[in-house]
C-alpha cells in the first residue's frame, strides 16, 4: 500500500512539473498571439518614465551590430505620420495607445496551476539607426512556488515606429534572460534596406530571413491586435521566430459579451477576436488556435487570452491595469 502511494506521488510530481515547465514555455507563444498578454504591456507605453534609470541599463550593444541607443522623451504627436486607410473608422490608434499611458500585469495559469505573471508597458522613446523609435517591453516572471520549476525571469523588447498605413513595424527585438544574466539571448534585427531579418538565436545560431511586412518578431502584436478588435475584418500579421517565418491570422468578431475580471470592480463589455497560427510550432501540443478577449472602450483594453493546448487552455487573464502618462504610476505598476 505504502508502496503504491509513493508510486501515486511520484506520478503527481511528475506531471506537475511537466504542466508547469511546458505551460510556462507556452507563454511566449500566449503572449504575441494574444495581444492580450501584451496588451497588459501596453502599459508598458507607459511605464518608462520612473523606470527609465534602471532598463537604460538594459539597452546595449548586441552580436549583431546593433548600435547602443541614446534614450529621451520625444513628442509622440509629431513622429507618425498620416494613416492612409488601412484603420477602420472608430479603432484606436497606435499614437492612441501610446498616449493613454497604461500598465498591465496578467496571471498565466493552466489547469489548476499559476505559472507566473506577465507585465507589459512603453518606455522612453529611442534614436535606432538614426530614426526616433517607440520602445515595447514585456516582462515575464514565473511562480518560483511551483514545483520545481524556480525563479525565471525574462524580458523582451522591440524598438518599433508606425508605417504609413497606420501599423506598427519592428526594427529590433531582443530577449534578456534577467535570472541567469545572459542579455541578448535572442535578437532579431529587421533591416529595411536590404529586405532582410537577421537573428541570434539561444543555441547561439545566427542566419537570415527575407523580410516580409508588416514584419514583428512577436510581441508586438499586443499593439496590432488592439487596431481592429471588434471591427470584423479578418486580418495577418508576419511574426519571426524560431529561425523562421510564421503568421498569425485573426478573426475579429463584432460579437459582443460581458465578462468579470479582477482588475475591475463590476463585468465588462468585451469583443472576442479568434486566431490560428501558420507555420509556427509551440510545445506540449499547441493547435495553432486561440481566442482572446479586448475591451470595448476606445483603447480596446486586452483583457483575456486562451492559448489550445493538447490537453486544455493556457490561459492569461489581466489582474492589474493602470492608466494615466505618470512616471509614479508605472513605476508603482512595475515595483
């Protein structure tokens, strides 16, 4: 019996770990497919302002030639230009979102179990290649009580501007491994004048992709997806990861629900958009499909993402949103 029991514990310990370890895994993939998950970095527009000191040490030169940025506040109101027709009317823009000043924060959980928390937010406009960039970060920190699964910290960023058509389009992302101090982990440079995307991988590989437009290297999406939420057009955007080249279609749906969550005090009216992925391949057996819910207020809040697994849903769902372009609120967000 004793026997039997330790065989039992054994078995739960086992599979634990693997849902922990391979959910967490999965929250990349959940976090620029759901733009809800970045769309809790929305903040990250605004998060730069207290936190400038302390993330100007985390811009640096990369493998791949990347030139070291000088960071600065600019005015937003004169760096994008017209868009010419792509947007619907009534979606917000990128210069709207930019200027609401948000921070999000999101819980990413599968079945029964927290696997961390997602945080995102702008900070400081920066000259990249002679060219005044908007700055994305996504912050992901896993829940070290699991199982066996420890302290994880990653940050990944995109120096990005807004094209003529209204969308935002990468020039550099790159992954700061922050828990075991390996920065530049992963970067992607997107080079326009030779229609090329060059990457660095973690296994240290390093190649070159032809570039496709609107190009991203992911987590950018959490600014795309919020243009057309709720508009029912049916759009694609180019994502690059992995040492290849994938897309994200979506489906956004002018349906409406009420649904509750915990950044809010009362239910709140949302848009459903539903998407699949092409050509991108995730762990533990991702479909490809998922479904993400956005507010239905001018900014188009992202509010919920369910990523199809094998067995369920990775979920991420917005715990915490703060608004308003002041530098203590986004480093009261990000503390």
């Amino acid at each position: 019996m004793r026997k039997h029991l330790n065989n039992l514990q054994n078995n739960m310990n086992y599979w634990t770990k693997r849902a922990s370890f391979f959910g967490f895994m999965v929250t990349r993939q959940a976090v620029f497919r759901l733009s809800l998950m970045v769309v809790l970095s929305l903040s990250y527009v605004t998060q730069a302002v207290a936190s400038v000191s302390y993330f100007e040490q985390q811009i640096h030169e990369s493998d791949l030639g990347t030139q070291k940025p000088e960071t600065h506040k600019s005015d937003l109101g004169t760096q994008e230009p017209e868009p010419k027709g792509i947007l619907a009317k009534g979606q917000p823009t990128v210069l709207d979102i930019l200027s609401a000043g948000e921070w999000f924060k999101y819980e990413v959980s599968y079945g029964f179990f927290t696997l961390g928390w997602v945080e995102v937010s702008i900070l400081p406009d920066t000259v990249y290649n002679g060219r005044v960039h908007h700055h994305l970060l996504t912050r992901m920190i896993s829940n070290d009580r699991l199982p066996l699964i420890g302290y994880e910290r990653d940050e990944f960023h995109t120096f990005f501007y807004v094209n003529e058509e209204g969308l935002p389009v990468s020039s550099l992302f790159w992954k700061d491994n922050v828990d075991e101090e390996e920065w530049d982990e992963i970067v992607y440079r997107f080079d326009r004048e030779t229609e090329q995307v060059f990457y660095k991988e973690e296994d240290e590989t390093t190649g070159e992709l032809s570039l496709v437009e609107p190009a991203t290297a992911g987590h950018i999406v959490f600014v795309y997806s919020r243009l057309f939420a709720g508009g029912g057009a049916n759009t694609e955007l180019p994502v690059y990861v992995s040492k290849q080249l994938g897309y994200l279609d979506f489906d956004h749906s002018t349906a409406t629900e009420m649904r509750a969550y915990e950044a809010f005090e009362e239910p709140i009216a949302t848009y459903k958009t539903n998407g699949r992925t092409v050509d991108i391949v995730g762990p533990f057996g991702f479909s490809g499909r998922f479904v993400a819910f956005f507010g239905q207020d001018d900014l188009r809040i992202p509010l919920e993402a369910r990523v199809k697994m094998f067995l369920g849903s990775a979920v991420v769902k917005l715990i915490e949103y703060r608004k308003g372009n002041s530098g203590q609120a986004i480093r009261q967000g990000m503390e």
